[in-house]
C-alpha cells in the first residue's frame, strides 16, 4: 500500500494546520482517525492487481540501431477498475519506453505497446511487470508485480550489406558469364573459342584445333562447391574498442558480408567463433543463421587458445578450403599463439588473416602539436612498425593479410575472396 495523489497532500497539510490550531492533541486525533478511515475505504475500493493477467505479442528479433515494439495486453477480470500506472521494465541496454498511464474497466483489457531501440548486441529478456492501481480518492494504491516473459534478440547491424550488390556483380563477371582465361585449383572448363593475341598459349586445346579451322582455346570458369571456413576469435584481443564498438563487432559485419558473397558463389560456407573453446559452430551456414549465431556471441577477457583453434580448424576441414581468420596483428599474441602453428594450417589450406585496424593510431603518428602530442607520436609509430612486421611474417609464410579499418575491413575482405577466385586459387 502507498499513499499517493493530491487529496492525500491535503490531508496531511490539513492534520498539520489542526494541529497548529489546536495544540491539545484532541483536534489532530481527530483528523488522523478520519484521514486513516478514508485511506482503508480507499485502499479496498482500488482495483485489485494480484487477479490482473498479461501476455505479450510483437517482435522476437531486431536489428541493433532499429526499433521493435512489444505489446503487452492486460486484462482485468476484476470487479472494480483498475486506474494507476504500469512499468513494463526491460534492461537498460533494451533502451525501453517502458511506463504506461492505466484505466481498465472490470471484464476489459488494454493493449499497451512498449517500444524498444536496443544498444546491444544479444537477448534482451523482459525483467518483471508492476502495476499501481489507486484508489478513487487518490489516497492509497495497491501495487504488485507480475512475471510476463518475453526475449528479443538483438542482431549485428550488418552494414556492410550496402556492398553486396557491386560484389555480385564482379562474382557474375567471374561466373560464367566472362569466363576467365586462367586455369588454376579453383577452375573448371567452360567452353571452347578462338584463340586471340593475349591468350595463354597453355589454354589451346590442340585436339579442337586439329578438328576445326582456326587455333581453339579452353575457358575456364571459377569451381563451385568450394569450402570457406570463417574462424572468429572472441578473446582478450577482440574485446579492444576501435571508435565505439569493440573489434568482433567490425570483425562480425566483415565475416557477414564474405559469409553472404560466397553463398552466393555456390561455396559452402563455416562458421567457427573460439577463444579456448568452441564459442560457435554454424556448419553450411545461410546469412539468417549466421546472423542468428552472431547476436550472442561476446568477447572474452582470456588468451586465445591458437593451438586449438587450429586444431579445432583442421578436425572440420578435410579437402582444401580458404580459412579466413579474423584475429589480431598484435606481435605478442601472434609470436606465443599463431606463429608456431601456422605451418600446419598453410600446409593444408589456403589462409587469410583479417584484422582490425585503429584509425586513431595513425592520427597519433601524425600529430607534433605538443611534447605529448610527440609522445603519442612516437608510441603510435611503435605500434604500427610492430603491426607492420607482422603482417610481413605472415606475408613470407604464404598467408594474405586484410588489414583495415572497421569501415572498409568487410568491403576488402570480399576483394580479396573475389581475387582469390579469378585467378584459380579457390
């Protein structure tokens, strides 16, 4: 029970000015003795709150930075009306506009719609229902709270799907349509045509020009079928925040947008998020389910694990594959965890290593403004040399290296996957 409303501010300023008036006692008793009569008549003719019941519609899934809307529907099987307020509470990051004025008629019910615009990736679960429901002297109010279980799952953003179109339309060139002169592990014969000035003379077919009038060559068009396996790590290194969201966000939209163009390519595609163990596995994954897998997925403040990472690669690998890690560049975990192992996966397969860069850091090398300015200079050159010569360590042992900012890292990546595939290395 709570006392609430204006009638019950006036009745205590009223006890207070009797009291003032009469210093006996006598006439506050009598003002305190009315004023509680009123408040218990008030509190049993509120609407009762523990009979109301609730259920939930509306949305189950949301984009992260778009809106979704869940709809709570109370019914009051009671006799009396029900007036007062309701909270529908969500978690903060859920970004709920979660209070409700309400007025339900015996034998009625309300929809109230609570709109939701999420600032987290994940499930956002439904915390708990209170309602407050005064009295008609606004006296008192009965309160109490329900359970209505509800989840929306927050999904990466994927903004990278704006470059999907002009990637299709390079994959199309490769596929079939401008059939590529370069036989490679990643072709298969096409067709035949006339040789022209240009062609690679290892692509004539000397039994087809034997047969016709003119020198005939082979086409070659990209192999379908192939395997991409997407190797995400979730540990210490990806939790760092690159602008306002940490470096597996960036590293997420990237895998979405390769994980999409290959699809489309007729490639298999794999999913693997690790740090110590398996934090993810979606096998031959289409783009709902790998947005699906992703939404949960968060860092984790430990070492990865590079030795079962490869491992765990390898165990679901058997031909060959293009096997893209999206992992740091920083020297030191690379040297204790990757580069000692590498060799086995190189040997097997073709290797990408994609990571996010810091725009900051290069805005740091460039500034001489002040002696602090100078300082971060030189911190920030450090740190791009020691990123520099990893990249060029991986670069000798035949791994290729995407190395960009969280804005142009997925577009890159889908290049280099493109490359890969016209010149047969795919």
């Amino acid at each position: 029970m709570a006392v609430t409303g204006r009638l019950g501010l006036l009745a205590l300023l009223g006890a207070l000015v009797v009291g003032l008036l009469f210093p006996s006692g006598t006439g506050v008793a009598v003002v305190v003795a009315v004023l509680l009569v009123l408040v218990v008549v008030d509190l049993v003719l509120a609407g009762s709150v523990r009979t109301l019941r609730f259920s939930r519609s509306g949305s189950t899934s949301v984009r992260l930075g778009e809106p979704a809307e869940v709809t709570l529907t109370v019914t009051n099987p009671g006799r009396r009306t029900v007036r007062g307020s309701l909270r529908d509470a969500w978690p903060p990051s859920a970004g709920a506009d979660d209070r409700h004025a309400l007025v339900i008629p015996s034998g009625e019910r309300r929809a109230l719609p609570t709109t939701l615009l999420p600032t987290r990736r994940g499930d956002r679960v439904a915390a708990r229902v209170t309602v407050r429901a005064a009295g008609p002297l606004g006296l008192a109010a009965r309160q109490g709270s329900h359970e209505v279980p509800w989840t929306v799952r927050v999904l990466p953003p994927f903004h990278s799907r704006k470059h999907l179109p002009s990637r299709l339309a390079r994959l199309q060139q490769l596929d079939g349509r401008n059939a590529v002169l370069i036989r490679g592990q990643g072709t298969e014969f096409d067709s035949l045509r006339e040789y022209v000035i240009g062609d690679d003379v290892r692509s004539i077919d000397w039994r087809a020009t034997a047969r016709a009038s003119d020198v005939m060559v082979r086409t070659w068009r990209p192999e379908r079928d192939r395997q991409v396996v997407l190797v995400l790590d979730t540990g210490r290194v990806s939790a760092g925040r690159v602008g306002d969201a940490p470096r597996l966000d960036a590293a997420m939209d990237a895998a979405l947008l390769l994980a999409a163009l290959a699809s489309r390519a007729g490639d298999r595609v794999d999913l693997v998020a690790y740090d110590r163990r398996v934090r993810a596995s979606v096998p031959n994954a289409s783009t709902p389910s790998l947005v699906n897998a992703l939404a949960t997925i968060e860092p984790s403040l430990v070492e990865t694990d590079a030795r079962g990472m490869v491992a765990e690669v390898l165990r679901r690998t058997r031909r060959r594959a293009l096997v893209v890690l999206l992992t740091g560049l920083e020297p030191a975990p690379l040297q204790e965890g990757l580069f000692p192992v590498l060799g086995s996966l190189t040997a097997r397969h073709e290797v990408l290593v994609a990571s996010v860069a810091d725009s900051r850091v290069a805005e740091m090398a460039a500034s001489r403004g002040s002696a602090e300015a100078v300082y971060d200079a030189a911190a920030a050159e450090r740190a791009l040399a020691d990123r520099e010569s990893s990249v060029a360590w991986l670069t000798r042992h035949g791994v290729g290296v995407v190395d960009a900012v969280p804005e142009e890292l997925p577009p890159a990546l889908a290049d280099r996957y493109l490359a890969l595939k016209a010149a047969g290395r795919l």
